[in-house]
C-alpha cells in the first residue's frame, strides 16, 4: 500500500495502532480477506518477508544473544505466518 494511503487509512480509523503495532478492525479485516486474491507475485512477496527475512533470521537468533527480542518478534507475526503458510496450502 502506497504510504499516502496508508495514513489515510489510518487517519480514518480503518487501521490503528497497538503495542506498536499496525491493527486492522476485524470486519474491514474479515471483509479484505473474503474479497483479496493474491496472485503468485503476491504470495513470493510475503514469503519473502515472513519466510526468508523475519522466520529465517530472528528464528537462529531464538536461544541466543538477542534471543529474548527474536522471540518476541516471532510471537508478534505468529498469526501472519500462519496465514501465510496456510495460503500456501491452498490448491
């Protein structure tokens, strides 16, 4: 989402904040994934961030330095990764 319609967005009170967190209203949420078709683009763009870069990397940091920090991110994207791997079991 271009940044400009981001704040707008956010300005309208579709998205807010939480514990540092971008948070979508459970209905706009419900209604975007009834409606929403990732394409394959799409869906390499997200397991590019959540597989490759965050799951990947914070995940060798887990029991080790910075350990407690990668725990916690993980923790927070738990639920977008679970839905991203369940996209991807989709036929």
């Amino acid at each position: 989402m271009p940044i400009d319609r981001f704040f707008v967005t956010v300005s309208v009170g579709l998205l807010f904040e939480e514990s540092g967190r971008y948070r979508m209203l459970p209905t706009i949420r419900a209604y975007v994934h009834s409606t929403l078709t990732l394409g394959d683009a799409d869906l390499e763009a997200l397991n590019r961030h959540f597989l490759d870069d965050l799951a990947a990397k914070e995940g060798d940091k887990v029991g080790a330095e910075g350990g407690a920090a990668a725990a916690a991110r993980l923790k927070a994207e738990a639920a977008n990764i679970e839905h991203l791997l369940k996209l991807a079991c989709k036929p």
